[in-house]
C-alpha cells in the first residue's frame, strides 16, 4: 500500500502537469466535436463508441478500486461513491446514445488520450477512498459537506440540462445552431461551467489532493475547450449575442 505522503506528493505533480498543460490548450484545439474540421492524425473510430469508451474506464476503475479498497466505508464514503459513479453512468452508457452523433468519428489517438487521463484519474480518486480515506460520519455534518454536496448537484444540473439542450437544438438537423435558453443567454458552454463547478463541489465535499486534482485537471481541460467554442460560434454566426460569455457568466 501507498502511503499518504508519497500519494499525496504525487498528488502535487500531478495538479502541476495540469497547470502547465493549461496554457498549451489555448492554443491548440483537440481535433473534434465541432472542431473535427481542424483534422486529426491517424485512424478515426465512431463517435459514441468513442464517447463511450473513453468514459466507461473511469467508472470501471474508480469503482474497483473503491469497493477492493481496504479502508473503512463509512457514510460519507459511500456517497461519495454513489455520486461519482452516477456521473460516470451518465457520461459513459446513456449520454454518449443520446447524442446525435450517429455517422460521425472521432480520432482514435483523443479517445485513447482521454482513456489514459480517466485511468489515472480514476485510479487517485478510487484508491483514496477505497484504501486511504478515514471519514467519520460526523464529516456529514460538516460545512465543507454540506457546501460541496450542494455545489456538485447544482453543476451537475447545469451540465446535464445544458448537454440535453444541445441535443434538443440538433433534433431535426445535422448542423450547428446558436443555442438559447438558460445559461446560454450568459455563457457559450453552460455545460463545461456545470461540470467544472460539479467537480470544484466534489473536491470542498472530499476535502482531499485526488478530488483536488480532478478539480483542476477538469477546469484546465474545459476552460481552454469553451474557449475554443465561444470564438468558432462568434466566426460562425454574425449575429452571435455580443455580450455572452464564454464559460464564466460575467467573467470569461
């Protein structure tokens, strides 16, 4: 067994490759979605087996590692298990159906990238909790709890309404539109906002370096992503709305 030093050194490092990898994003957009057009090297492989399968490690080895883990599952343990995993259910084996992405590929070289981060993503957060963790149910009563919890189950909402209404919008048409309603008004990607404040309350809700981690590889990942997005709609759509944002409302 790792011990929580040498777990949480790591842990460090590995926030830090996130930082640093932050800012080579901005300037260089993954090869697919709406940006497919920008190319992509090597063999492509279906959309939402792709979607599909770069999720489902995620669960498969948080899940493992949590219940094969030999700490003690107390309350707050367990929901932290249940809300992880009811994410990753969604993302890996009912979104990616939903989507209406049928006919279209995806680089096979992003899905594997994604399979390696979900791995190791997966991988922290599952062995923490399953091997590492010692939460007292009296963590239930703490604000940290209680903030965290309510943070993750309003970002999720955002994301999930946000991802449906994007799908809704291409019901009856394989071609971008601009989107409206909610958050859309404020913001070009309500739903990389959701899952960023989503994983921010998962990390207050934990209180520990692997959540932390998730946090910052998430918001490191998406900021740069909504970025992108918000100037293809802007090059796309002259009358895109001039004072909506990109992902921050107000602020980004």
């Amino acid at each position: 067994m790792i011990d929580i030093d040498r777990f949480n050194a790591f842990m460090l490092g590995w926030i830090v490759v996130a930082l640093l990898l932050a800012p080579i994003q901005l300037y260089i957009t993954a090869p697919y979605g709406r940006h497919a057009a920008t190319g992509g090297p090597g063999p492509r492989i279906g959309n939402r087996l792709g979607w599909c399968a770069m999720e489902i490690v995620s669960l498969g080895v948080f899940a493992g590692l949590f219940l094969c883990g030999t700490a003690l599952k107390t309350t707050p343990a367990w929901i932290f298990f249940v809300l992880y995993v009811g994410h990753y259910v969604h993302r890996s084996l009912i979104f990616p159906w939903m989507t209406q992405t049928a006919g279209k590929t995806i680089p096979l070289v992003i899905v594997l990238g994604a399979i390696v981060f979900n791995t190791v993503n997966g991988s922290l957060n599952g062995y923490y909790l399953g091997s590492l963790a010692a939460y007292p149910v009296t963590w239930l009563a703490d604000p940290r709890f209680a903030g965290g919890l309510a943070l993750f189950i309003v970002g999720a909402a955002i994301n999930i309404r946000a991802d449906y209404t994007l799908i809704a919008l291409r019901k009856d048409s394989t071609d971008y539109a601009i989107p409206r309603g909610g958050l859309f008004e404020r913001i070009s990607c309500p739903n990389h906002f959701g899952e960023i404040v989503e994983w921010t309350g998962f990390a207050v809700m934990c209180w520990n370096l692997a959540a932390l981690s998730f946090a910052v590889w998430t918001a490191a990942n998406l900021i740069p992503r909504a970025l992108s997005h918000h100037r293809w709609y802007r090059a796309r759509f002259a009358e895109y709305p001039k004072a909506r944002k990109a992902v921050i409302p107000f602020v980004l």
